[in-house]
C-alpha cells in the first residue's frame, strides 16, 4: 500500500477528515473529530497508528511479530503500530483500518451514530 493509497482509504469513510493537529508531517484521521488513524505519510518505512480491541491487539503482535507492535505514543493496551509497506497483506492493513474507525464510530454519541447513517 502507498502513502497516497492509504491516505485515501482513510479518507473514504463517512465523515473521514485528515487533521494536521501535532506537526505538518503528522496526519490524523478522525471520524466526527475523534481519531481512528495516525501516520507520517512521507516517513519510511511506512506505518500507522490505528485503534483496536484490547484482546485483538495482543493476538495480532503475537501473529505478525514486528509488523504489529503496540501504539508508539499512544495507550498500548488500544492502540497498534501498523507497518503498511512490506509483509503484511494489504486486505489486512485494509481490515484493520476498516476496525479502527468502527471502534471509534462505536463510542460516538447515538445521535452522531445515526448521522452517519444518513446517505
């Protein structure tokens, strides 16, 4: 997957937005202002931060050993560091992704759920 390839497919989500809000280099994709993925597009090798399920994220470090690894800077118990240039699957860094957000859209208010069930 590219940087441009990821970019896109985080900004195709309902509601996606890229946010520069630490430093110019650093993109946040949030969901209704609520983060679900964090990268330096322009960084080698490629990697983004992305939420997950406490459980799924032990199993995954433990599957894909240094291709997962917990979330630098971020709470290690919800939080992996995905590497997106080499090894794994696309399909999966997709997946991935694709979870991250659901978690985030997830503990939205109910009112903003709905909102984003709109066409």
């Amino acid at each position: 997957m590219t940087p441009q390839e990821l970019r896109a497919f985080c900004l195709s989500f309902n509601e996606a937005a890229e946010d520069f809000p630490f430093n110019p280099e650093t993109s946040v994709f949030k969901v209704l202002g609520k983060m679900f993925a964090l990268t330096n597009l322009s960084a080698r090798p490629l990697t983004v931060n992305l939420k997950c399920d406490p459980e799924d994220a032990v199993r995954l470090r433990g599957e894909h050993e240094g291709l997962i690894v917990p979330g630098w800077h971020m709470n290690k118990r919800h939080w992996n560091t995905v590497s997106v240039t080499g090894g794994l699957p696309d399909r999966l860094v997709r997946e991935l992704i694709e979870d991250s957000y659901d978690l985030v859209v997830a503990g939205l208010p109910r009112t903003e759920r709905l909102r984003l069930d709109r066409p």
